[in-house]
C-alpha cells in the first residue's frame, strides 16, 4: 500500500529502517510515482471540492 498526500511534492528518505538520501519527488504530473530508492509508492490524493 503507498502514501498519498495532498502536496505536489513528496520527500522520501526510506524511513529509519531503510535509509537512504533524502529526495524529492513531483508527484503532480503523473498523480503518482515510486521513490528510486526503496520503491514506496506514493500518490496524489486529489480533493474533488478544491479543484476550479
């Protein structure tokens, strides 16, 4: 099961378990991507009632 976030930008540092550089990743193109590193899934979570 991955992340969602409101954000169009997401930060990933594999958690204290699995460590690694911390980087960002632009979730807002695809509504959706894998962290390079530790492959968590993340994705946009898209609020219906804030959209114009």
């Amino acid at each position: 099961m991955g992340t969602q976030s409101k954000k169009e930008t997401v930060t990933c540092d594999g958690g204290a378990y699995n460590g690694h550089p911390l980087v960002y990743l632009d979730i807002a193109k695809k509504g959706s991507v894998k962290c390079p590193y530790c492959s968590r899934d993340f994705t946009h979570d898209f609020d219906e009632k804030n959209e114009t």
